[in-house]
C-alpha cells in the first residue's frame, strides 16, 4: 500500500509541477528540457521505489500510475468543469492583429512563438494579417489568417 501512497503523491506533485510551467512548456523541448525530464525521472523513480526494487513493486507502482492517469480521463470526460481544471482551455494570443499581452505573458509567449506558427501554417510573418492565434490545450498555436 505504500508503493500507491508514494505514486499517487508523485503523480500529483508532477501534475502541479507541469501545468506551473505551463503548455508551451510541454509542447516544445529542446536539450535542456531533455536533461531536465530525465533528471526528473530518476528522481520521482528513487522517490516511489524507495528501497523496494523489485519486479512486484514496479508493476503494482506502473498500474497505480496508469489507474490514475485513466481515471482522471475518465472524470474530465463526464465534467466539463473538472477537464478546464486539468487541462485548461484553448486561450486567444492575437485577436485581430493585436496581441493581448497578459494571456502571452501569463503562458510565456512571444510574438516571435505566434509568427512562426504562422508561418509554418500559412506562411505569413505579420501579425496584422492574424484575426485569430490560439494557444491550444496541447501547447500548439493555431493561426487564422484574415479575410482578404
């Protein structure tokens, strides 16, 4: 029983974590980011199995991860209020050419992050042809160009 107690605690504790860093944390990783999840890693792993390392140990802490991980899913499927907590909500970057600067800054968002979605989705790099940028839940910006 300790091994799920120790796995629900770092599951939750890791949760937290990465929704601070928030969603373009998660979407782009560069080298450090790497390093940083496998530091992350073997720390959470000595945090879980404590002096317990053997097979029957690792797979009751790998089934206590993915129980969670599939009953939550399960919870924000049947709350639409409980998902927005977790996961949160598409947030508007660019409305009609015009940055909205507390929402970039709020997810650490750039012009230059909103331009280079844009340019890979439509191939323009000017902001006032943008109606809308949209940071999604998965950490991707999404670009709609204006009507011409």
């Amino acid at each position: 029983m300790d091994a799920v107690i120790r796995a629900l605690v770092i599951y939750a504790f890791l949760y937290v974590v990465f929704r601070a860093a928030g969603k373009r944390a998660l979407s782009e990783m560069n080298a450090f980011d790497l390093l940083l999840l496998l530091i992350i890693s073997e720390a959470t792993q000595q945090a879980m199995v404590d002096n317990d390392n053997s097979i029957t140990h690792a797979l009751v802490l790998i089934t206590t991860l993915v129980g969670i991980d599939i009953i939550l899913s399960l919870i924000k499927q049947r709350s639409p209020a409980v998902e927005r907590v977790l996961d949160s909500v598409p947030l508007v970057l660019i409305e009609d050419g015009k940055a909205i600067k507390h929402h970039m800054t709020k997810e650490r968002v750039d012009d230059e992050d909103v331009l280079q979605a844009s340019r890979e989705q439509h191939g323009v790099s000017d902001l006032t042809r943008i109606h809308l940028a949209i940071l999604e839940t998965n950490g991707q910006i999404t670009v709609l160009l204006k009507s011409t």
